[in-house]
C-alpha cells in the first residue's frame, strides 16, 4: 500500500488537479476546456461515462478515477478495463470498507466488490484503496460515511497538489449529469431524480454534515480554487434544495 501511496504522490505532488464531480449542475457550465488544461483530471464513479456527450462542459480526460468499484448502477457500474484503457485512466483509488459511520479497522475492499476482477484489472491499471486510519479522521470530522467524491477531495490535498481545482459538487442540492445513474430505474425502481433526493436525504452519508465541513475548510484553502456554483453553494445560509434552486435562477 505505502509503495501505491508513494506512486500516487508521483501523480499528484506539486501538479495543478482538477476533480470533477457529477453534480447536474455542471451541464451548463462551459468548462471543458478550463478542465483539460489541469495537470491532472480526476472522476468520481461513473463520471467518465458522460464525457462523451458533455465534453464541452465537463472535459474529455480521466487520468484518475476514484471509485467505489461496487457494480451497481448506483455506485461504480460496470467495471471494464478495456473501457477503463480507452478512457486514459492511470489509477483507480477506492475508499476502503466501513461501517455506517465511516470507520473501519482495517485497509481493505469494500465485501461488495468483487476482489477477483479488481485484481485482474490492478495488473494493468494501479488499483489503491485510499488509508482506513485517513478514511476514519475524515468521517469522525463529519459524524458520517464520507461519499467517494468528498472523501476523495481531501484524500488528494494530502498528497501536495499545487492547486487542486473543484467542480461539479452539489452536495445533491439538484441532481446528476445525464446518464451518471442509467439503469437506477430498473435497480431501485426510481427516476435519476428520486434516487438524488433519496441522496440528498441519506442518514448514512449526511449531506449537511459534509456541506459544513468543506464550508470550514475550502472556502481558506489558498491551494483550491472552486468552480462558481460551487463557491455560490458554500456560502449558502443553510443546505437547502429551494434556496439553491431561487439562487440559479438569479
């Protein structure tokens, strides 16, 4: 693990970052550009899946790609590593398995994931499972399960970035970019719409737990830059689907 750490630090340290989230948000932005232009862009998920109809606002690359790697619609999808080699991924992080409030003892797989084939897939593309002992100071800062995207913001600040750039995170104040979550519907019998208000609401990854936290320690931040609605949703009065959405509308 120390030796993907220390790779990882290779990709990261000293580099302009560009994480960009699923927030749905970001199909207005024309931000494809701004995003290639990083050092190093990095997805959540399934978030790669939509570069090809959203280039021109969310960007064309993925060099690393945090994921839960749970095939589920809701979660990873479908783990491809010919997919994952078209795309140009370089390195997969995962948060390591937890209990509901996000910590655990030990630096292993979530018992969701099949090992086997991400094993298979880790002889071509490194595969690292993001530190049980960072994972747990992150979620007793939260009082949660920290979602793959935040916890993978502060998992890449740790590894010295010269400028980390955030884009497309909503904390599911609206939903998610066109085709995120194909096949939820036939999953959990939702729209994409339902499934990010059952988000919004979970007891388990606690929304305005997180909101507060990145309130507190991204807007100082000098090493992170945040795309403006971004910036708009952290300085909210309060985590609240009506007031952001009276707020785009201005």
């Amino acid at each position: 693990m120390k030796s993907l750490d220390n790779l990882f630090e290779n990709y990261i340290q000293d580099k302009k970052v560009a994480i960009v989230g699923p927030a749905a948000y970001m199909e207005k932005m024309n931000l494809g550009t701004e995003i290639d232009s990083a050092d190093v862009v990095i997805r959540i998920n399934r978030s790669y899946e939509s570069i090809d109809k959203f280039s021109q606002n969310i960007g064309s690359r993925t060099d690393i790609l945090y994921s839960c790697l749970i095939e589920k619609p809701a979660n990873a999808g479908v783990l491809d590593l010919l997919e994952f080699k078209r795309r140009g991924i370089h390195f997969i992080c995962a948060p390591p398995e937890s209990n509901m409030k996000g910590l655990s003892t030990t630096t292993k797989f979530h018992n969701m994931v099949n090992v086997k084939k991400v094993n298979d897939i880790s002889k071509e593309i490194p595969v690292r499972i993001v530190d049980h002992a960072f994972h747990n100071s992150l979620a007793l800062e939260v009082d949660c399960r920290p979602n793959t995207g935040f916890m993978a913001i502060y998992d890449i600040l740790r590894f010295g970035p010269s400028k980390l750039h955030i884009y497309g995170f909503s904390f599911y104040l609206d939903g998610f970019v066109t085709g995120v979550k194909e096949g939820i519907e036939q999953e959990q019998n939702k729209t994409q719409a339902e499934f990010a208000t059952q988000c919004f609401n979970s007891k388990r990854h606690v929304q305005k737990n997180m909101w507060q936290f990145a309130k507190s320690t991204l807007l100082k931040n000098k090493i992170v830059e945040l795309d403006d609605t971004l910036f708009d949703i952290l300085n909210l009065s309060s985590l609240d689907r009506t007031l952001f959405a009276s707020r785009q509308k201005i």
